[in-house]
C-alpha cells in the first residue's frame, strides 16, 4: 500500500520516520508492506533519507493526486486555503485522508466529512485537537452511550508553556514568549497561539463531535493572554492560584452551546492547575460515565506523529477488514450564545495613569459587583470581585479600557 505525504516540515519529518525508517513499532502492524512513495515539498531539493530508494520529493500535487497506486495522503503542509484544497483534491480523488489541521477541519468539517461519505473514503484528524492524546476516539467512543454536555481544557501548549515558565521564573510574558520562539515552542507569528485561535479551532471541532452540530471558531468568545504580566502570576500565586489559559464550552437545555477562550485562576491544589509546560489536559462530562480527563503531550514532533500514523494504520485496518466507520452526525441546529452562561468572581489588575483613572474604575466596577477585595500599590489596583456573569464583566472591561488600556483579568474557578 501506497501513501503521500503532503508537506515534510517536522511532524512531517516524524511521519516519514515512523512509516519508512522503521522507527518504532508501525511495521509489526502490518501483513504487508505500506509505504511513503511521494512527498509534496515545494522546494525540489529537499531530500529523503539516503537508504530510502522508493520515496520521492514531488512539487507537482497532481502527480499524487492522479496516481492510482496511492491510496492514503497524509496531509501535512499547514495553513489553511492550500491545505484544504489539497485534503478535498485527494477525497475528491478516492483517497482516505489523515489531517493534522485544525484550521481546516474546525472550518471546513461538515463540509469534507460529507465529500468523505461521498466517495466512500475515511477522513480521520486525531492529531488535530490533542497532539499525542486520543481524544477523538476517546469522545466517539463515549457518545456511543453518553449525552457529553461539557468540555474543557489545557489546549495549547505554547501558551501553557508561557505561563508555566513565568510561574517558576517570576518572569514577564514577552520575555517567556521570546524564550519559547527560541527553543521551538513558539512560532515567530505566535498569533494564532496567544490570541486563542489555536484554542478555539480545537474546541470547535469537540464541540461539533460532542454535541452534533456545527461549531466553528467564529462562533467561540475568545480573549488573549497578551495583557498578562509578572505581577498578575504573583498575586495570583499569593491568593492560592495558578493562572491557566482554557477552552471551555458548555451543551445547555440540548441545543444551547456556550464556549469560552480566556486565562482563568485554578487553585493550586487542582488537576488543571497541575498541568505544566508542553502538557494538555482535556475534560469531557457524559450524562452517565461523569468526567473523564485525558492527559498527555499535546504538541511536539513525536507525539503529533505517532497520532497521525495512528490514523493511518486505523484506515489500512478498516480497508483490510471492509468495514468503514459511520460518521457522526453534525446537522443539529445550535444557539451559539458565546460566554454569557459562564460565571464566578474575577481577578483584575490595572495600572493607572492619572488620579481620576481610579475614581473611573471604581465608579463601573460598583455597577456589577465590583468591589469584594481592593489593593492600590504605588499606581497599580487590584480587585477581587464577588459573582459576576463573564459577559457582563467582559463589557465593563471594555469600558474601563477606553481610559485605562493597561489591565488584565482573569475569571476564578472555585
């Protein structure tokens, strides 16, 4: 059996190793040789291991897609619009497909399952949400008997690598973050990373398998963690917390979907809390099976790879036996609410230009019930609150900025 590869960047690189250089276990798998035969790179000189006499570098994607002898493409490249029209070329094509696109398939989900079923083929996307965690198959397996209302996690690991960083360091975020761009756990653009992006393609993806209808990322409230500081890691670490950046999202009344992207305060003493660096916890909650959590590396070469040939040798096993596997459903009508379901007391740090800047807070924040706890150090607040619904406290934020940009908040999980 035949595969390309679309794209040989590092998971690429560890997918090719996996598959061609015999490196860990995928072989013994298998009754008959599988193959990596071409690899789509655009630039031609890029080369393959020396001792590989079958695999090519291919720059022409049509020289895959064409080819009767490939059965699987592995879709590899990143990015969003050339990906997803590669993915839909080799469906389109009869060919099953292995993505590790989170931009795509949040986007474009009903859309390419559908053209799946169309063409009898498989369209498998595990290293999508969790990187090495089996979260995919884990949630289908549970909708077999459970209604999941709830879904929440540690989703990125560049983000939770910043705050981790910047907890054991007393360190500042644009230092943490020029730390992380270069050891390799932050892009040079880290936008999609700490604006929430990254969180909430992956959400929306659970979302849509959990609940059965479509969720995409334009329909996540998200907020970034950009606006955090030092100082913000240690009051909240003096108050008994750990500042984590989390997806959230909640199934209410069978059609009601709430979803949240935002830095939020665990205590210390708790699981999420706990869970540090390149590391990602997800939570999901069934009707009958309670909370389940899945933990485990969510990022990283090996571990994005070893999910994405898992998919594949799950394809080469369905094709071996002649059974294909039913696609959930995803044609549900939802109400997207955004965040307004979620609620608790908050966190809130401002530093403050001018005398009146605090007069201005004080006023609004008394207008949601603003002022459990207040400290004033040199031209630096800090408030607790008391309940406060995250819609109505995110809009009073909005309206503390017009006059005191410099601020950061954080909702706290009791």
């Amino acid at each position: 059996m035949n595969i390309a590869l679309l794209g040989f960047g590092t998971i690429g690189t560890g997918v090719y190793e996996l598959i061609n250089l015999n490196k860990g276990r995928f072989a013994d798998n298998l009754e008959e040789p599988v193959v990596i035969t071409k690899i789509l790179d655009k630039d031609p000189n890029k080369k393959v291991d020396p001792s590989d006499h079958i695999c090519q570098i291919v720059t022409d994607p049509e020289l895959i897609m064409k080819d009767p002898d490939i059965t699987i493409v592995i879709a590899l490249l990143g990015g969003m619009d050339f990906e997803y029209k590669m993915i839909k070329a080799a469906l389109e094509n009869g060919k099953h497909v292995v993505t590790a696109s989170k931009a795509v398939i949040s986007e474009y989900f009903e859309e390419l399952v559908t053209l799946a079923q169309k063409n009898n083929v498989i369209l498998r996307y595990e290293a999508a949400v969790g990187g090495g965690i089996p979260i995919i198959a884990s949630l289908k397996e549970e909708l077999k008997i459970n209604r999941i209302n709830e879904i929440k996690g540690i989703l990125n690991g560049t983000t939770n690598f910043i705050l981790s960083k910047m907890t054991e360091n007393a360190a500042d975020f644009g230092d943490t973050l020029k730390l992380a761009q270069s050891i390799g756990f932050a892009e040079a653009d880290p936008t999609a990373d700490i604006e929430g992006y990254d969180v909430s393609r992956k959400l929306s993806i659970l979302s849509t398998l959990a609940y059965g209808g479509v969720v995409r990322d334009e329909d996540v409230k998200k907020r970034g963690l950009a606006d955090i500081r030092a100082i913000d890691i240690e009051m909240a670490g003096d108050m008994g917390y750990n500042v984590k950046y989390l997806g959230h999202s909640k199934l209410i009344d069978k059609d009601k979907v709430y979803t949240t992207v935002e830095p939020v305060l665990f205590p210390k003493e708790s699981m999420m809390s706990n869970v540090n660096s390149e590391f990602n916890i997800i939570s999901i909650a069934g009707d009958i099976i309670g909370e389940l959590q899945f933990y485990g590396k969510g990022a990283g070469k090996d571990a994005t790879a070893n999910a994405v040939v898992g998919d594949a040798l799950y394809i080469i096993n369905c094709m071996k036996e002649g059974t294909y596997p039913s696609y959930l459903p995803m044609d549900k009508p939802l109400q997207k609410l955004g965040n307004s379901v979620f609620e608790g007391r908050y966190y809130l740090r401002a530093n403050l230009k001018k005398e009146e800047d605090l007069e201005f807070i004080m006023k609004i924040m008394d207008q949601v019930n603003g002022r459990s706890h207040i400290i004033i150090s040199d031209k630096t607040i800090f408030f607790n609150t008391g309940e406060v619904h995250a819609d109505s406290f995110d809009d009073m934020v909005t309206e503390i900025k017009k006059k005191v940009p410099d601020l950061f908040y954080a909702r706290i999980y009791e």
